[in-house]
C-alpha cells in the first residue's frame, strides 16, 4: 500500500523548474511526483510505505529549489530525568526530516521539521504515548500560510521599488529622447545607475539560473539573464571602450525592472489563487471550553482529546467533531455543505469542526480531533487534488521540457542570420535579446495548475470535493451515469408501510420474530423493522447464530427453532411457499417485500417504502438535456424497481443486483463505450463507485464511500452532482483558454521578435504581461456559483 506526502517548494520560476524537479524525483525506485507551479508544491506517492522521505527531499535542494522549514516549541510535562528527555527526543528524531531538542531544565522541545512531511499535532500525540505531556506554546496556532504569502508579496514589493527606482531615469530619458526635451545620459551615468539593477536588483535571477543549469536544465530564468546580460555586456563594453556603437542599458534595465512588476502582480494573484485552503483552516476556533471536573476551562483547540466534554455557547464555532450530550441549537453547516440554511442539532446528534452555532449552547463529546476531523479531511482531499495533475496538462508539461532549448537555439539562429544577412551587429543582438526576453513558459506552467487550483477551492466552499484533477477533468466527460436507488435517488429512510402476517399467526409474533432477527444489524431496512416494532411495543424474541446472506436475508436460531428473514426469493429457495398475488401487488405499489419464516412455518410479509428525493426528478431531467445517459441500479426486486424508474424517468434500470455484481455492471456500461460515473452513498456502493470513471458519494453516507468516490457531495442533494458536472465545465474551459493563450502567446511572439519586430523592452512587458493574465483568467473562475446556491 503506498502512501502520499505533499510539501511545498521554492525558486520554482517556469514549467520547465516543475518539470525538472518531477523527472528527477520519478528516477527513484518507488517514486512517483507531480509537482503544482502554482501552489509550489511537490506531491509524491511513494509505494513503500516504510520508505523515507528524506533522499526525495534532499535531491529537491540538491536540485537547487528550497523546501521550506517550520519550528515549533512545545511546553513538556511528566519529566523526572534527564533519561526522560533524552527518550522523548528519540521519540521524535525519528521522524523524517525532524530536528529535535529537548531541554530538561526549562522543559520544553524546540523542533524542526518540514510542513507537509510531518504535522506539530504529530510530535505531541508521540509525547503523550510516550507517557509524557506536551502543548504548544503558541497556544496551538497553526502556522499563518496567510502571513507567509503576505511577507513574499512584500519582498517582491520592496525588489521592485528600489529597481524601479533605479530604472527610473531610463524611463525619464526615453520619454525626454522621444518628445526631444532632453539628450541621452552619458554612458559612464547609465552604467553605474544599470550595474545595480543588473547584479543586486536581478542577483535573485542569476542565482535560479545557475541552479538550473547546474541541474542540467534551463528555465525562464537562464533566458532573462541571457537576454539581459548580453544587452548589459555589450553596453559596459561599448562605454568602457569607447566604441561608435549603441548602448542598451536602457533595454535591460526596463526588462528586469517590467520582470520584477509582473512577478510582483504575479504573486498576488497565485496567493488569491491558493487562498481557499487557508480559508477553510480559519474557521476552526483556536479556544475551546472544556468541562473539568465542575469548571469549564479554556484550552487551545489543539490540547482536546477524544473524550473530552466542551461547550458550544451562541454565535461560536464548534472547535472539534463531536456527539451532542445535551442542548439544542441551529447549526450553520455551509462550510461542509455549501447550504447556508441551518439545520438543528440536538442529543445524539453529531456536529462538525468549524460548522457555527446559531442561537442555542450545545454540550458536546469530542469524537474526532486534530487530523481526523471533517475540517481536517477536507482540507486533505482540496490539497491532494490541487498537488495532482491532470491529463490535459501533460500537453504543456511535454511542450515545456524542450521549449527553452528551443528559444536558445532561435535566439543564436536569429544572431548568427540576422548579422550574416543585415552586417548589423546591433540589429542582430537586439533581436536575439528579444527571443530569449518573450519566451515565457511560465504561462504554460501556470495555466492548468491554477485553474485547478481556484476549481478545486471553489467546489470546497460549496460541499464539492474532488479528490484529484483527473476527477475534476473526467466529470465533464461522462456519457452514462450509474445512480443508486435506496439513499440516492430515493431518501434512504426506510419505513415499515404494510404488516401482513400469514393465515395462523398474527402481527405481533411476525414483529416479534423479525425484531430479534434485525435487532442487531445496521442495514436500513432492518432499522426501519426494529423501529417500528419498538414503535409498536414488541418485544423482540431473542436470536442467536445470526447469518447474512448478502443482498438477499439472514437466518438466526429463534427459540431453538431456524428463522429466516429476507426477499421473496430468499424463502421461495428455501422451499417456503409464498402468495405470489401479495407479493405482486405489493411490488406492483414499488414497495419492498421482506418474508419472514421460523423453520417450515412461512410467518408473513413486511413492506417497506421509500420516498423519492424532491430533487430526483429534475436531476434526471437536467442530466439527460446535457446528454448524460441515467442508469438506475438497485437491490431490490424487478416491479418495484421498475416503479421507481417510472416515477424518476429514468433511461434504464437494473434490479436484482446484488452487491458483488454492482461494480460488474458499472464495467458493462463502460465497456459499451465512453466514461461511466456512479453515483451511490452506502458501503454495498463502494466497490461500483471504485470502479467507475467518477465516482460521486452523496455526504450522508457511509465512511467506506467517502473514502472510495472520485468526487465527494457533502449536501445529501442529488442536484449536488450537477453542480460538480458543471464545476468541471467551467474549469475545463478555464484551462483551455489558459492553454490557448499561452501557445498563442508564443507562436505570435517570438516570429515576430525573431524578425527584429519587438523592441526587448516591449518583449519584457509582454512576457510579465502574459504569467499575470493566465492567473488572472482562472480567477475569473470565482464567478461560478451551483444551482442550488441560494
């Protein structure tokens, strides 16, 4: 079983930096990368999942790109001895990528580690099984990703002033020289003024180029310093020697000074771009109140232990999941749902990390915490879907890998015939420096990546989550869509409609029986049996041995007698005789026949029914105008089925099928041709969901189908998968229009450069220009709202 790390990356400039860094990590046995330019992330599936991340790390920094490095301290409990210390720093030495020191006297723990390879709520739960306490001293704040951005977004302000103020004289001249109200500069001028901005202003950019080509790659940066180090050269050259020749100071200084304004513009649209996940992380509360003995204290959220009682007063978050104890109050659970309409909570009832409550105090039993809440889960699946990549990227992945080498090859093409042709080495130089200026594959690195990046944030905020770009790519695709009937297209909550015990028995010892039979199975129909006997005041009749028969009934020894319950089909197999003219008319209403017999004796019939979703209908509608084929698939008998596939509208249906066969159907399907999803919510859905191209999990279901689906629906609404569908449209298009303008940017841009056509400082604006204008487009994406967004 492989197991997936994710960690952030710097100096990524270009595509080409994304693609180096994966073609060096995919040659280690075991290894397989994706790495996002625009979150600045590397994901990395490793199959062993002993195997350290350590060596993956190390060749990333010996690639010349910087892995990020967080410390935290921690307040220490329980230590007698120095021997204490030094276990607990043993404890957490191992593991990968942890600098851990321990200081007995003081007892606190400074560690160093890497965000993404291992978490802070880690190292303590490691000290508490240790035997020993531990809590952050910053009262278990989370990193601020936030504060992180803001403090890029201002070096990259203060780079730009100071080379804009640089550059400033330059722009001066150029505009004095062309309305004629002032001479050039001296050379000896422009030269000092250039050499600042040349070696401090762009040193940043000479570094990443020397890693890269130290890498055995080049990048956009390798052009930039190429363009403008050739220009810089032949001027300090032309002025130290005093040659009749041109100088370019100007054109150099403008293209670092327009590079540093669109990286500047650049970072701020990647932090909007990659805001969503922060944005989720803020709604869990840093305080908690929890119970202690008859006080309620306040601890930080990452101090809270399953077991722990806290209270949830009016107009606070919840801080962790839990099961409420007592109290009743209106939850706002549209950070998991994207509904805004609240929904009540009381006893027994579970609530959420981070979901609001409204008007009422709750009295809560934690249940999940630190990583294994549904806030936690969620911002899992936003980052692993963000950090994967999809197939329609591998087009500009393949196009960046050997579009550098390219350029520099037309660059010294367009010098070498442009001086054969014209004998003006000016004229000659000035293009070259154009070629390598324009070319920027940093708008093809961005323009999927992005989109996904703002797509998958969006469809968080709204209860739609992908678990991975190829979901999100695949949605828009399907050409037949599998739905389950019980708790997909119908409701799910089962109730007892008809009692009809048999000639020589009465309801009440048919009720008896089946309540001992289910009283202790999970299935919905044997809740809704043990419902409404309790209902009824029936006392189940103790069962033993009990046995499942999936998909079809159990057996259980009843009063030392054998008792089975179960389909029509079930008992007919067990030579029981059954009035055929009941059953039919019962499934002829789209009910569900269960039969209920104790040894030879066939005890009566128990009908359930289920109600349609109110949004059924309209959702099978809406899918079939947007030319999806809807297949119904159910467990349950031929004429009920066929019932229930009337009243929805569905195209087709399949009854009868039991939940081995479920995944075997949805590969008939995909082997008639085209992507096949399948919409379920209950464990016998798991292995269909696994199978199909998408698989979408509507939230109320069960564990097993979150963790299998393609696609999670965190609002129990079937128009919910619309929403995803149209989700992946808009996305899709998104990229499409990124990949089309960065192809078209360049197919336009460097014949025309090559071609003496585009001044360099031109050809900088435009290379800035055109990374801030893809970001920007996906961004755009924020516009799209669901159907069912009020």
């Amino acid at each position: 079983m492989s197991h997936t790390v994710s960690f952030p990356v710097g100096g990524m400039t270009c595509a080409a930096c994304a693609a180096r860094i994966e073609k060096i990590l995919n040659r280690q046995e075991g290894v397989q990368a994706t790495v996002n330019l625009a979150s600045e992330r590397v994901q990395v599936e490793m199959e062993n999942p002993a195997a350290s991340i350590a060596p993956v790390v190390a060749a990333v920094r010996k690639a010349g790109f910087t892995v990020d490095e967080r410390s935290v301290d921690l307040a220490l409990s329980g230590m007698t001895c120095a021997s204490c210390a030094a276990r607990i720093e043993k404890v957490l030495n191992r593991y990968p990528m942890t600098r851990a020191n321990v200081n007995f006297a003081t007892e606190r723990a400074h560690i160093v580690y890497v965000l993404g390879v291992v978490e802070p709520e880690t190292f303590i739960e490691a000290i508490e099984k240790a035997g020993f306490g531990a809590k952050r001293l910053d009262d278990g704040a989370r990193d601020n990703p936030d504060a992180q951005r803001e403090a890029v977004w201002r070096a990259e302000r203060r780079r730009f002033v100071l080379t804009a103020l640089l550059s400033l004289p330059f722009f001066v001249q150029m505009v004095g020289m062309m309305s004629g109200l002032l001479p050039m500069m001296p050379g000896w001028l422009q030269l000092l003024l250039a050499t600042p901005v040349q070696f401090f202003c762009a040193g940043y950019l000479y570094q990443r180029a020397w890693n890269a080509v130290r890498g055995g790659a080049a990048n956009m940066d390798v052009l930039v310093v190429l363009g403008t180090g050739i220009a810089f050269v032949f001027s300090a050259v032309v002025v130290l020697f005093h040659l009749h020749q041109p100088v370019y100071f100007e054109a150099s200084v403008s293209i670092i000074t327009l590079i540093s304004l669109g990286k500047l513009l650049e970072t701020r649209a990647k932090n909007r771009a990659s805001a969503g996940i922060e944005r989720l992380l803020q709604l869990q509360p840093q305080i908690a109140h929890v119970e202690s003995g008859t006080a309620i204290l306040d601890r930080p959220v990452a101090d809270v232990r399953v077991g722990d009682v806290f209270v949830v007063r009016p107009g606070e978050c919840v801080p962790v999941d839990g099961l409420v104890l007592d109290g009743t109050s209106d939850v706002n659970e549209a950070m998991l749902t994207g509904e805004s309409v609240p929904v009540l909570r009381q006893a027994k009832d579970s609530v959420f990390g981070g979901t609001m409550n409204m008007n009422g105090a709750l009295r809560v039993k934690a249940t999940g915490v630190g990583a294994d809440t549904a806030l936690a889960h969620i911002v899992r699946m936003v980052e692993q879907a963000q950090g994967s990549k999809a197939n329609v990227q591998r087009l500009a992945d393949k196009v960046s890998a050997f579009f550098v080498p390219c350029v520099l090859l037309l660059a010294l093409v367009t010098f070498l015939a442009g001086w054969l042709i014209t004998r003006d080495l000016s004229w000659s130089l000035v293009s070259a420096v154009s070629v390598l200026v324009i070319a920027c594959p940093c708008s093809l690195g961005l323009a999927t990546p992005t989109a996904i990046m703002v797509g998958t944030g969006l469809g968080a905020r709204f209860g739609i989550l992908f678990r991975n770009a190829n979901a999100l790519e695949q949605a828009e695709k399907l050409k037949t869509l599998v739905v389950d009937k019980t708790g997909t297209l119908t409701e799910g909550r089962l109730t007892v409609s008809d009692v009809r015990p048999a000639p020589g028995t009465d309801a009440a010892h048919l009720l008896a029986v089946a309540y001992g039979l289910e009283a202790e199975s999970e299935h919905p129909l044997a809740r809704a049996i043990v419902a409404y006997a309790a209902a009824q005041g029936i006392q189940a009749q103790p069962a033993s041995g009990f046995q499942a028969v999936p998909g079809l009934g159990v057996t259980a020894q009843v009063g030392g007698k054998l008792a089975r319950l179960g389909s029509p089909r079930f008992l007919a197999d067990a030579g029981l005789a059954l009035d055929e003219a009941v059953v039919s008319q019962l499934e002829h209403e789209g009910k569900t026949v269960i039969g209920v017999a104790l040894e030879a004796q066939f005890l009566g019939y128990i009908a359930l029914s289920d109600r349609l979703r109110p949004d059924a209908v309209a959702t099978v509608k809406a899918l079939q105008q947007a030319g999806i084929t809807v297949v119904m698939l159910t467990g349950d008998n031929q004429r009920a089925a066929s019932v229930v596939a009337a009243q929805v509208g569905v195209d087709a249906y399949l009854a009868g099928v039991l939940p081995q066969d479920k995944a075997k159907a949805v590969e008939t399907y995909r082997a008639a041709g085209g992507l096949v999803g399948m919409v379920g919510d209950g464990i016998n859905d798991a292995p269909a969901l696994a199978a199909a191209d998408v698989g979408f999990a509507i939230g109320a279901g069960s564990a097993i189908a979150l963790d299998t689906a393609d696609v999670v629906l965190m609002k129990s609404e079937l128009t919910s998968v619309l929403d995803a569908i149209s989700l992946s449209h808009a996305t899709l298009s998104k990229i499409r229009q990124n990949l089309f303008f960065a192809f078209f940017y360049n197919i336009l841009g460097l014949p025309l450069a090559a071609c003496g056509l585009l001044n360099p400082i031109v050809a900088g604006a435009a290379m800035a220009m055109s990374s801030v204008s893809v970001v920007s487009n996906s961004l755009l994406l924020n516009r799209w709202r669901p159907r069912t967004h009020g």
